[in-house]
C-alpha cells in the first residue's frame, strides 16, 4: 500500500510542477507600417457641359485613419451649375475647386453622381476627380 501512496504523492508533486512552470497569460504584440493609399476612380469618360448628365459611379478608398476629402475640378468663374451625389446637389465652386466627398477616417465608398450645368451650359470645361488624405 506504501507503494501507490508515493507513486500518487509523486504524480502529485510532477503535476504542480508543471502548472506551476507554465506562464498565466500570454502577450503577443503584432506590429506593422502601412503605407496610405487612397484612390478615387469616376465610371465616365465623357459628359455634356450643354445638358443635365450622369457621370455614372465614382468609387473612392483611402486607408488614412485621419480620413480624406474628394474634390472634383472644374472650370472657374460658375455661378449655376450643380453636381449632385447621391441625389444630394452640391453647388459648383466659382474657383474651379469643389469639396464633393469627405469621411474622417478611412472608408471604401461608392457614389453616383450626376452633372447640372444649368446656366452654365457649356461653360463646365474639363472635369477631374482628386483624392487627398487627411
């Protein structure tokens, strides 16, 4: 009977050794550097400046976890023509520069968008999509 009691007394000792061996917790610290990226792209090639028309599907990305801000470029001096996005209308600047697209951290989204050049007919000019991270 001694036998058994001091194999089990051994056991015993061999297990509280190795629980006590093994740490409680475990930290793993994963760390990288990403560049920012960010990319606006407008589904369109071509668009009147004389009539009211749908410049199709503008998808922008930008990983700045600051966000980032989308401007479309136009001719200057406007005093009437309007994008809409997403059915909101947005007046054109007359400096040829206009916020049309802004998120405070990063984001994957996708607009339609659609030009009213209204009593600016035909003075619209060339049209760009710009991204800027912030």
């Amino acid at each position: 009977m001694r036998f058994p009691m001091i194999l089990a007394a051994a056991f015993t000792a061999l297990a509280a050794t190795t629980a006590s061996a093994a740490p409680a917790s475990y930290e793993l610290r994963l760390e990288g550097h990403v560049p920012v990226i960010c990319r606006v792209n407008l589904d369109a090639t071509t668009a009147s400046a004389a009539e009211p028309t749908d410049l199709g599907r503008m998808t922008e990305f930008c990983n700045s976890a600051s966000g980032y801000e989308v401007r479309l470029t136009h001719a200057q001096g406007l005093t009437d023509a309007a994008v809409y996005v997403d059915g909101q209308k947005i007046q054109l600047s007359s400096t040829g520069v206009t916020l049309i697209s802004r998120s405070s951290t990063a984001a994957s989204q996708s607009h339609s968008l659609r030009l009213d050049p209204g009593a600016d007919a035909g003075q619209v000019g060339d049209l760009s999509v710009n991204i800027t991270a912030l």
